[in-house]
C-alpha cells in the first residue's frame, strides 16, 4: 500500500501498487471503524494478496491477506521518513493501471532494505536513480547531454534543467558548482547499475545523492513532501 486518505464517514480510499496491474486505487469500506476485519490489514508499504470487487467509480476491496509487514521496523521515524519518500516517489512516477513489473521488483527490494539498515536515508539514492532507469527518464552516464560525446572518466558536469550529465567542452567554463569529479562519475555510474552487476554500489557520494534527488525534482516538477521529513530525520 502506497496510500490512504479518508473517505466519507468511516471508508479510506487506499492506492495499492499491484505487480499485475501497477497502481490501483480501491476503497476499503468502514475501515475506520473499530471493529473493521480490514482496518489494521493494510499498513504502509506491506506486502498483501488483495481481493478486490469491481464498483460502480473504484473497487472495493473485499479481502486482505497480508504476505509482508515491515510495520514494527517503519515505526523508527528515519526508517518511516525513507519508507515514506520510497512510496511517494512510486505513487508520484507511477500511472494508474499501468503493470510496472521491474518498478514492484525495486520496491519490494527496497523496502526491505530500508527495513534492515541502521541507517535507511543512505539507501534512498540509489533508490531514485534505479527508479529514473526503470522508467527511462535516467541521465547517460557515458554521453554528454548537449554535444553526445563520450563522457571522460576524471569528471562530467550535472546539468539538472537538462536531467542529464555534461562535458568539459559544454560546461566546463560555467563554473557550476555541480561538478562530479572523477569519484563523482565512478559511483554515479555504479549507483545505477542493476542490482548484482560487478560494479553496483549501495551508497552515493555527497555531490551524486545531491544531483540524483535534483533529477527526481526536475522530473516531477516539485520535491516531494516526504523529502523534508527525511532530511529531518537523517541528521
Ligand atoms: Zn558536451
């Protein structure tokens, strides 16, 4: 579950994120209600197999069963603030009924890591980096977004109105103070290689996991809100 909000009396409106169908929006009826068999069922971000009954505007859901629950780790406030960012961020990037298969995969992973780490803000990097390449929108980390030359290796230049990175040619005489430099470009490269690969890595230097959430912010058009609750959180 990515999502609840209020509806009416005694009903929530939840936005489910389905393997099969990707982002479902369903109402669960009087789940608000003490007595309510489902109420407690659907916390954040827990994995569930869900029933749901077609209606008349959106479904309702019938029955939950719940696979996974993280809850007794997401009640540390830096786990939740992370946790939050990874399912706003999914409910933000992600269109309704539209199955995105490698976008669940990365979020079931994450979960579970921010789940398990004694410091879960340090995973949300590479988090959005994998979530721009699941959906196209990830800068090349080889070619320069202006001029399409190969990238070299001792440092690239971040161009966030342009979403992508650039070369000494293009920028260097700009003076931007979102330089990488060859560090920079190493992990930039490793943070977003799939999971497994010899040369992926978990965490993001200070300038990456910086120019990586300016990206998120470009692509969306605003930060997102649980941004600000991590940053709090994280210090
Ligand atoms: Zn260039």
């Amino acid at each position: 579950m990515l999502r609840a909000r209020n509806l009416g009396e005694a009903d929530k409106i939840f936005t489910l994120f389905t393997r099969a169908h990707g982002k479902v929006n369903a109402v669960g009826k009087g789940v608000r209600r003490p007595k309510s068999a489902l109420g407690g069922r659907l916390e954040l971000l827990s994995e569930a197999t869900v029933t749901l009954h077609r209606g008349r505007n959106l479904d309702v859901i019938a029955q939950v069963q719940t696979l996974r629950s993280y809850w007794m780790q997401l009640v540390e406030p830096d786990a939740l603030a992370a946790a939050s960012l990874v399912a706003e961020l999914v409910d933000l990037f992600c269109e309704p009924e539209l199955a995105l298969d490698d976008i669940y995969t990365l979020l079931v992973g994450a979960v579970k890591a921010i789940a398990a780490a004694p410091a879960p803000a340090a995973l949300i990097p590479r988090f959005q980096l994998r979530l721009l390449h699941a959906l196209g929108l990830a800068p090349s980390a080889d070619f320069c977004i202006r001029c399409g030359t190969t990238l070299e290796e001792n440092g690239a230049w971040v161009d966030v109105d342009a979403g992508g990175l650039g070369c000494e040619r293009c920028y260097g005489a700009r003076g931007d103070a979102h330089a990488f430099d060859a560090g920079d470009v190493a992990n930039f490269r490793a943070l977003g290689a799939p999971r497994g690969g010899a040369r992926a890595t978990l965490a993001a230097t200070p300038k990456v996991a910086r120019a990586v959430d300016d990206l998120v912010t470009f692509h969306l058009g605003r930060r997102p809100r649980a941004r600000a609750l991590l940053d709090t959180f994280a210090r």
